[in-house]
C-alpha cells in the first residue's frame, strides 16, 4: 500500500497595514461645549459619545464645562483658556488629587458627569506674570517721573504770572492760554500711562497737581476779562455827559409851574324864553 505524501508548504505571514486614524478636529459650541467637529456627508449617528458637565474649581472661582466624555484634558485646558483667559501651557489640571496630562482621556480617568476637577496656575507662569507686572510699574512710574519734571518747568511759569498779575505787571490773555495748552498736554500724558501699586498713586497726585495750575490760569484770565469791562464801562461813563434841560411851552405844558387858568367869559343866564 502506498501512501501518497503531501508536502505543506508553509506561507509566511504578512502582517496588515496598520490604519492611520485622521486628526481629530475640535469646534467650540455655544455655550462651551467641545464638540468634534462634524464632516459634511458623514452619519451623524458615528462616533457619538455621551456629553458631560464638569465643575472646574480655580481659586475662588468655579465654571461648569459640558464636552464629550472621550475628549482629553488637553481639550479641556483650550476651553479653559477662552474661559479664564489663561494659556494651556500654564494650566495644571488635577483629578482625585493627580495631576492629569494633555493626552489622558476624560473617560479613561473615571471622570463621569458633574465630577469636580481642581484647575491650578503653574508657579513658573505666576512668578513670571510677577516680574512682568514690576517692570512694568517701574517703565510707568519712570513715565510719571517724566511728566513730573515737565511740570516742574511749567509750575515756575504759572507761579511768575501769578505774582506778575498781583503786582500790576500787563499779561497777555494769549499768554494764559499758551501755558494753559502746554498744562493739558501734559495732562494727557498722565491719562495714556497705565500704572498699578505705587506708579498708580504718583500719577493720581500729579494729575491734581496739574489740575491745580490750570485752575489757576483760568482764574487769571477771568481776572483779565472783568479788568477789561470795568475798564470799557469807566471810559464809557467819562466820555458820555447826561443833561437835562426843559422846555417851556406856552400852554404851560413842560413847565415847573402849573399853567395860569383864566376866568370863563361865558355868563351862565336862567332866562326862559316863552313860546306860544
């Protein structure tokens, strides 16, 4: 009997290609709520995942964000970010006391819906913002510093008018109003240079202090202005000289004295005609 052998040849394996997934693109609803964004002509029942609400706790302050159950916490940072107006990259986000990357998926950390996740400024944004925020009091206190010397140079001005105009000496009303332009340009000034802390307070005494000089020019030059009627009314009154004369007519009339009545020639009779 013979047996009739086979021989299997054994064909490798090939190994199929891996699928490449696309990118998952994001859209914020309104409301924000972190949605996929959806592609024109696709089933609108796909890809469907549970929306959740999540209680955001930073400082003092809650939110409560609705998004996808398998969306990131990096996702939730970009939402965040439009929220708080804090960047992604100086967010820290903890769940059940650990910190949570930008990758971790909502879902996959046990986050469920109206859970509560503690959002906290990275230190190294909070020092940095610190130095940012004193140079940036030290460049407006240096601008107030400015304006300030300005003022000073003005100030002597304002001062020698003042005294010139108690002594008598003749001031320009053009001259006032020069001086005073020059002031408010320096008032402007003051009101452009963003400042906080102790530049703030500088710049608030020397908005008064320029305040007060224009206050004192506007006084000049209403000084000046009712100097110059009293003047016009003065050489009005010694050019212009009143006087009164009357006229005497014959009737009496315009007269001091009353008019003379003569006696009625007319004789009053009672003589009665008798008629038949």
């Amino acid at each position: 009997m013979k047996i009739r052998s086979t021989t299997i040849s054994k064909k490798s394996k090939l190994k199929a290609p891996q699928e490449i997934q696309p990118p998952i693109d994001w859209e914020v609803r309104p409301g924000g709520m972190l949605v996929q964004k959806r592609i024109v002509g696709s089933d609108p029942g796909c890809g469907s995942a549970q929306i959740i609400n999540i209680k955001v706790s930073h400082d003092s302050c809650h939110h409560q964000l609705s998004l996808p159950s398998t969306s990131t916490f990096g996702d939730l940072k970009k939402i965040l970010a439009r929220v708080i107006n804090l960047e992604t990259k100086d967010q820290r986000l903890l769940f059940k006391g650990k910190e949570k990357g930008d990758d971790e998926r909502l879902d996959m950390a046990g986050i469920k819906d109206m859970s509560k996740v503690i959002l906290l400024e990275d230190p190294a944004s909070k020092e940095r913002k610190l130095i940012d925020m004193k140079n940036a009091n030290v460049h407006a206190l240096n601008a107030v510093m400015r304006v300030r010397t300005e003022v000073d140079k003005l100030s002597h001005k304002v001062a020698a008018m003042e005294a010139s105009a108690k002594t008598g000496i003749k001031i320009t009303e053009k001259e006032v109003e020069a001086l005073t332009e020059l002031l408010m340009k320096e008032l402007l000034k003051l009101d452009g240079i963003e400042a906080e802390g102790e530049a703030k307070t500088q710049r608030r005494i020397e908005v008064r202090r320029v305040q007060r000089f224009v206050d004192i020019l506007d006084g000049l030059k209403l000084t000046m202005s009712s100097n110059r009627f009293d003047r016009f009314d003065q050489d009005v009154m010694s050019t212009v000289s009143i006087t009164t004369e009357w006229i005497t007519f014959d009737s009496g009339v315009g007269s001091l004295n009353a008019p003379n009545h003569e006696q009625n020639s007319t004789k009053i009779t009672q003589d009665w005609e008798r008629f038949e």
